[in-house]
C-alpha cells in the first residue's frame, strides 16, 4: 500500500494552529485566491458562480451554467478535476497527472480537438526528490500528430491544470465559443439579406461551407465575416447550395463543442 491515513482525534485547533500542525507533514499548496479548489454545487446549493450571474443581470447565461454543470459527463470530469487538485495538495504528482489527462480528455468538458496522453507526461524529479521539470504531451485528435510542452518547474503545470480546467473557467471558454457562433450566424444572415437569397439559401449550410474551408485553410478564419461568407456561397454554388457529405448539425444550448 502506498498511501496511508493517519486520524488525530479530538483536536481543537484554530487556523493558525492549523496551518502550522499541516506543515509538518511538508508544504502546503495554495492555489491563486482566483481558482477555487472544489467545485461548489455538490451538496445541492446554488454554486456561486450561478448567484454571481443572476445578480449580475445575465440569467441566460445562469441558466446555461446551471444546465452545463448538471451534464453527466461534465460532472465526471469535475471529479477528475477535484481529484488533481487534491493530489497537487499532497504531491501525488502521479494523481495529479492522472486527473489533469482525465478531465481535459472527457468529452463534454474542455473538448478542443486534443487529448493529453498521461503515459507521456509527468513531473521529474532529481534523487534529492527536488523538482527539476515537468512536460505534457498532447495528441491531435483529428490527425493524430504529438507534441509535446516542457515546463521549467510543477508551478506552470499545476497552474495548466488546476486554472484552465477549472470548472468556471472551462465554462466562460465554452460560452465564449457560443456567443462568438452567434455572431457569426447573425451576421450570414444580414449578409445573405443584402445579396436578395434568403429562401434561396439557408444560414446553416453557409457556416457548414465556411467550417469546411476554415479547416482546409487556415488562413480562411482571418478574413471578413463578409469575404468568408461570399467565398462560401461560391463553394455552395459548385455544389448546388449544399455541402457535399456535411450532416445537419443542431444548435448547441449548451456552451460545449462537440469533439470531432
């Protein structure tokens, strides 16, 4: 057994006394007074995040959190998450990388076309047990390309995994991702009423020809939303006014992007 739990019963200690009782055991992580440590919500109360939206006026997007965080899978990837910043308090750096590699990789939750692999990556020590580096690699999921991010120390790293996957943090990304997709379709269908084709051509297969050719080109995502939609049209126009071998996609409601 490699992990063992010592019980000090009827302890009466304040913070302080706390604290310094902790450290005798090693040093003590505190993360950024910005990255909570566990997700709140477990225990059925409002999370914070969802009182901080409604007072703020943007019940849309409470309810979007709301809706987000009661998902299956994104619940699953909370708990790796949990997991990895509970590790990263004791120096499991094992436990740490196991739980950044999980909750990054769920599908549902972070979802950005990559994966890490958790048998390439960790956290070196020299003999005296000092950190001397840490690395991620990653694994394209469309093409199946690695590459790999070296780190100077376990600060940067732990930063990568317990900042970025929060859950908060994991979510304001995904909105973003919605809101900017509204955009973009409210501003093909202005273009599509100023060139006289609406009835003639629907919104969705434009974005559908304009993700077809943004993938092809990258290049492509730093025109004008008005040149991207005109090349498109020119592609659905060799086409018949459809994509060839694209399906319908639904609107998301939820601000997470399906992975390829």
């Amino acid at each position: 057994r490699e992990h063992h739990i010592l019980v000090f019963r009827q302890q009466h200690l304040d913070d302080a006394q706390y604290l310094r009782f902790a450290t005798l055991f090693g040093s003590v992580f505190q993360p950024p007074a910005d990255i909570p440590v566990l997700f709140s919500g477990g225990d059925g109360k409002v999370p914070e995040i969802v009182k901080f939206y409604v007072g703020r006026g943007d019940l849309a997007k409470a309810e979007a959190y709301q809706k987000w965080a009661d998902d299956t899978l994104v619940k699953e990837a909370m708990r790796h998450w949990a997991s990895a910043v509970h590790a990263a308090t004791i120096g499991d750096d094992a436990g740490f990388v196991e739980g950044v590699a999980a909750a990054y990789n769920a599908k549902g939750y972070y979802d950005d076309g990559y994966s890490i692999v958790p048998e390439a990556s960790g956290i070196q020590r020299d003999g005296a047990g000092n950190i001397t580096g840490a690395q991620v690699t990653f694994k394209d999921e469309a093409t199946g390309q690695v590459f790999t991010q070296d780190f100077e120390g376990s600060e940067d790293l732990y930063r990568l995994g317990i900042d970025m996957l929060a859950p908060e943090q994991v979510f304001e990304i995904g909105w973003s991702r919605v809101v900017a997709a509204d955009g973009v379709r409210d501003a093909v269908a202005k273009e599509i009423a100023k060139k006289g084709l609406d009835g003639a051509i629907k919104a969705d297969d434009v974005l559908s020809a304009m993700e077809k050719m943004s993938k092809a080109n990258l290049q492509f995502q730093g025109l004008p939303v008005e040149q991207q939609v005109q090349l498109a049209l020119d592609f659905l126009a060799r086409f018949g006014g459809s994509v060839p071998g694209a399906a319908t996609t639904p609107a998301a409601d939820v601000p997470v992007a399906p992975r390829p």
